[in-house]
C-alpha cells in the first residue's frame, strides 16, 4: 500500500509543556511515528505535518488546506490524522469534494502521550479500514468505521 499521513494536530498529538513552572497540555510533535514503533506494521509512507491545533480552533482555511494537500498528492491511500471535535466536519468537507482516494480520517480520545491512550488502537483499526474501503471518506475510532454523513460526535467524549 502507498500512504500518505497528513497530521493536523488534536489530541493525539498532545504532550505536557511547561511554561512558568505550570504544567499544561500543547500540541507537540506528531505521534504517528511513535505509535508504528509500537504497532506490527511495516509500511513506506509519506509524512506531511499540515498544522499544530486543536480541531475547535480549526476553521474553513485549515480544511482547504487539507482538502488542498488530499487533491495534489499522487497516493490514493490517505490516513488524517486529526481532533476528534472537528473531525466529522473535516470528514464530511473531504467527503462532499468526491476524490477518488481512500481517507481515513483518526484520532484519540487521549493523548499518544498517556499511558492508557487509544491512540495505537485507533491508528491500527485506521490503517485496516485504508485496506477495506475503496476511495470514500471514513472515520475510524474506537475499533469502528464510520461514514461522516452519518455520525455525530458523542457528547459525553
């Protein structure tokens, strides 16, 4: 499989930073990298860091600019990394441009970072869905595949 990773930032990348002696949550480097030490599997992939934020800090502009790397890459094969608060929008913008490429759009719902993290789960059930699907938009966490058009962000996390 060819695969571009495209990072945006959200939770699974977050780390701890301290600033003034105060330790808080930031965006830091992208996990993706971390997590395939970890998990058994043995692909060439492109890594392309779009930005750093937190999906409710994401606007139209940064969606562009994803949908604009998505139509100039030459891979088929798409893993997004991304905030799980914007995430069905983002999906769903991806969706309504019909690329003829596979996306998954992931994310956790704690940071890589954090010893009881979902980050490693979801980016292995992401990488089975890229192998499933054939050129649609999907949102895979929680060891489940979702279509963007009819999902909704639980709530409760």
């Amino acid at each position: 499989m060819n695969l571009k990773i495209i990072t945006t930032g959200g939770t699974i990348d977050k780390t701890y930073s301290t600033n003034r002696g105060t330790e808080s949550l930031s965006i830091g480097e992208p996990s993706i990298e971390r997590i395939f030490e970890r998990i058994p599997y043995s692909v060439e992939y492109k890594l392309t860091e779009l930005c750093r934020i937190d999906s409710l800090d994401m606007q139209r502009s940064d969606r562009r600019k994803i949908s604009q790397e998505v139509r100039e890459t030459a891979y088929q094969n798409i893993l997004i990394t991304h905030g799980t608060d914007g995430m069905v929008e983002t999906a769903r913008h991806l969706k309504e441009q019909n690329f003829n490429k596979s996306i998954v759009l992931v994310g956790a719902s704690k940071p890589e970072v954090f010893k009881h993290s979902d980050a490693d789960i979801n980016v292995g059930g992401a990488l089975s869905a890229l192998d499933l699907i054939d050129y649609t938009v999907k949102i895979a966490i929680h060891g489940r595949v979702h279509d963007p058009m009819n999902v909704r962000k639980n709530e409760n996390g």
